[in-house]
C-alpha cells in the first residue's frame, strides 16, 4: 500500500502569546506588534486583566485601547476580560 504525499496534510500548529498592552506605552504597541509576527507568532490574547479600564465605573466602557490593540495585533485573538 502506498501513500500519496498530496494526501498527507500534517495541522500546522499555532503560536501565540499572552499580551498585556495595558501595562506598555501605547507607543510600543505598533513595534510590539511587529515583533510579534517577525517571530511568527500567530495568535495573542489580550485583556485579560484589562477589565478595570474597559469599565472604569459601572456601565461607562472605553473601549478604545482594546479596539487599538486588535487594529494593531493579528488576526486571531482569545479576549478574555474576567480579571478585575
């Protein structure tokens, strides 16, 4: 029996990283980014303890650092914002 090597897709395993823009100038964010993909990485998840600055008060959310960070990042991301 033989095997065709069109017919072996080996999955290709993702990189990522745990990022935390939040604690870096915003004026890192863009190299930051690069670096990043220069490094191949393929997925990032951010605003893990982020949560304090998306809802500073109760029902007032700024989203706007967040939204900057995923402009700037890739293209996956796992946002998980449950740490206040």
């Amino acid at each position: 029996m033989s095997v065709s090597t069109q017919s072996l897709n080996p999955p290709t395993m993702k990189l990522g990283v745990c990022y935390y823009p939040e604690h870096w100038l915003e004026n890192l964010r863009a190299k930051d980014a690069h670096l990043m993909a220069e490094a191949c990485l393929s997925q990032v998840r951010i605003g893990q303890f982020a949560w304090s600055r998306i809802e500073p008060e109760p029902s007032q959310f700024n989203w706007a650092s967040l939204d900057q960070s995923i402009e700037l990042t890739l293209s996956d991301f796992y946002i998980t914002t449950y740490a206040r």
